[in-house]
C-alpha cells in the first residue's frame, strides 16, 4: 500500500498506492544547538542505502565543504537572515525510513556528539512532509491541518497564531524565544495554544474521508504551512549531547480515514518506546 523512494537530495518520495495519492519528506530538514548549527534546509546529497526493500538510511555529518557552502548561500542572501546562523563541526546523523506496516512508515534520527564539547538544547526538524496530490492540497489547509490537544486532534482554523498561511506550536511557550527555536520566528509565527507533548500534527483530504499524521517521541513542537504547499513538521528535542554520547529519537507516519483514529495509534506507539 505505501511505497517509498529517497532522491539524489534528503527528499523522499512517499507513494499511497491505494489513494494514488504523493508526499515528499524533506528527512530531516534542519538540526541545531543553542551554540550552532548542523545543518539547513538548503539542498544536500546524501548517499542513501537500502537495506530491505522499503527500508533506507544514510550517514551525513557536517564538514568543512558543508561550512563553505553555508557561507557562500549567506554571502548571497538578500534578507540577512541566514548570516546570523553559525555553523559548527561535530555533530554525526544517522537518518532511517522504513515502510513497517502497510499504512505506516517508521523514522529514526540518530545524533552522535564526536565534538568535545557539550551541544545543549539540540534540536530537529524531523521532516517536511510536503502534499503533493490535489486530494490534499488546495482549497482550506489551514482548516484541514490539526494539531493534537488535551488528547484531541483541533484543526488549526481554531487555534490562535500570528500568519494567517503557517504557524508554529510550541509546548512550552518560552521555547518560541529560546535558541534554536527563535530562528523561525519571523517566518512561522507564534500561537498562544499549545500542544500535547509529544507533538502531534496532521492532515485531512479535501473531502474528510483519509488522513495523515506525523509525531516524533520527544517532539516539542509542530507546525503546519499553508503557502501553496500543504507540509507538516514535527520536531523532536534532544536535550544536552554529551561528548561523545548518542541519542536516537523514533517517529512515524501514518494513514488512514480518520485522524483521531491515526492520533491515538500513533500515541500508543510513542508511549510503547518511552
């Protein structure tokens, strides 16, 4: 039923041959530190490995060839922003995705510190899971995207939220202030709603009859954007890295027809690993 499909970069083409329906998963798409960053949104061409059928991983750390394209795209970027990112050596990721059941696709993000010193309050975007077929985009995203709250799924139509297309959700409302999570504040917003922790995001078709949702043990947030492009993120937290210490975090995506239904699955299993 599910079929997936990594590319020359960290996108993942994620087929639901039933629905005849497409995601991509930029997997992942950022990891910082409150003393730096690991690595971007900007493009980067991992070599993926399969190991079964459905079942793919690659290693990736950052580098100095990384560091110098990371200053050649802030040398060129217009708005500023990106010169305020600095980006550090020493951080090791192991990224994985696996088709586990025939609705359900399993992610692993695996961080080692090989630097010496410790990397506090990590933290990774744990995937931009990007619609691509018309059933899902379009027409009231905002509306069809939810978010899990006092163990309920509430469309994100009825949370508060400073963009009208996109926001993010924190669990604790400083983190929208604290570093690495202040970075997107210009772009995604800020909400005075809060999630259930772990995070959990999701979204219905045009007609409310499938769904989709995404969460990570350990995610602190969550966001949705509706910019000609409908994507959910969960991102979960690392905490401190120790030198040397490795730290695994476990997601998953799934589908189904109801999203309440996929929440409360996707629930039990965080809690089987925690």
């Amino acid at each position: 039923m599910i079929k997936i499909k990594p590319s020359s970069t960290r996108f993942v083409k994620i087929r639901h041959c039933v629905w005849d329906a497409v995601w991509a998963l930029q997997f992942p798409e950022s990891i910082a530190s409150a003393t730096g960053w690991t690595m971007d949104y900007q493009p980067l061409y991992p070599d993926w490995k399969r190991v079964t059928e459905g079942s793919w991983f690659y290693d990736w750390q950052t580098d100095e060839d990384y560091l110098a394209k990371q200053s050649e795209y802030q040398s060129q970027d217009p708005t500023g922003r990106l010169k305020c990112k600095d980006f550090r050596v020493g951080l090791a990721l192991r990224a994985g995705i696996a088709v586990v059941e025939e609705d359900a696709i399993e992610l692993t993000l695996t961080l080692t510190n090989q630097s010496s010193e410790i990397l506090a309050n990590v933290l990774c975007d744990g995937g931009c899971l990007q619609a691509r077929s018309e059933s899902f985009t379009g027409q009231n995203e905002v509306a069809r995207s939810y978010l899990m709250m006092n163990e309920r799924m509430v469309s994100m139509k009825d949370l508060s939220r400073t963009i009208d297309v996109r926001c993010t959700y924190h669990c604790r409302p400083e983190d929208y202030r604290r570093a690495p999570h202040d970075e997107g504040l210009w772009f995604w917003g800020e909400s005075s709603d809060h999630p259930d922790s772990p995070v959990i995001v999701g979204m219905v078709s045009q007609r409310h009859d499938r769904a989709v949702v995404i969460g990570y043990a350990g995610s602190t947030s969550g966001s949705a954007n509706a910019d000609e492009h409908h994507c959910l993120h969960s991102r979960p937290a690392f905490g401190d890295i120790l030198p040397g210490a490795t730290i695994r975090r476990h997601g998953w995506i799934l589908f189904g027809s109801n999203i309440e239904d996929l929440a409360n699955r996707l629930s039990e299993k965080i809690q089987e690993i925690s």
